[in-house]
C-alpha cells in the first residue's frame, strides 16, 4: 500500500513540472509531497520526510498567500463596483 502511495506521488510530483500555471503547479506539488511525506515517515527515513516536509511547508505558505491576494482583490472590486441589485433600484 505504502508502495503505491510513493509512485503516485512521485508521479504527481515529476508531473508538476509540465504545468505552466504556478497555482496549479504548486498545488500539485503540495499533494504529491504529501504523498511522499506519508511514504517516508512509514519507512523511517528522516531525509525524505525533511524534505518533503519543508517542499510541503513552502508551496503551502504560497497557496494561502495566493489565496489571501485574490480574496483581498476580490473585495476590492466587491466595494469598487456597485451591485446589481443596488443599480436596479435606483434606476
């Protein structure tokens, strides 16, 4: 079973290489990592885990700050523009 989930995620994880769009790229890396994550810490081998740690870790700080700047610019434009409901009542 173990065996399994560490080609899955290696397979998502060299995947991650031919997507060009970073949130897409970043969030399969951060399921693949995960994946490889779980396999290390099963076998025991402290460099795996490290490292797919800190991978996880990174792409997983840059996924909420992605997260955080596009729900900030949605707010922006949420108060920018009036609503619809608002324009039809005036009008």
């Amino acid at each position: 079973m173990y065996d399994i989930i560490s080609w899955v995620g290696l397979t998502i994880c060299i995947g991650a290489f031919f997507i060009k769009d970073v949130f897409w790229l970043r969030l399969a890396t951060l399921i693949g990592c995960s994946l490889l994550f779980v396999y290390y810490s099963h076998i025991a081998i402290p460099q795996g885990v490290i490292s797919n740690l800190l991978v996880l870790l990174i792409n997983a700080y840059y996924l909420v700050r992605f997260a955080t700047v596009r729900r900030k610019a949605l707010n922006a434009v949420k108060v920018a523009a009036p609503s619809a409901a608002t324009l039809t009542t005036e009008n």
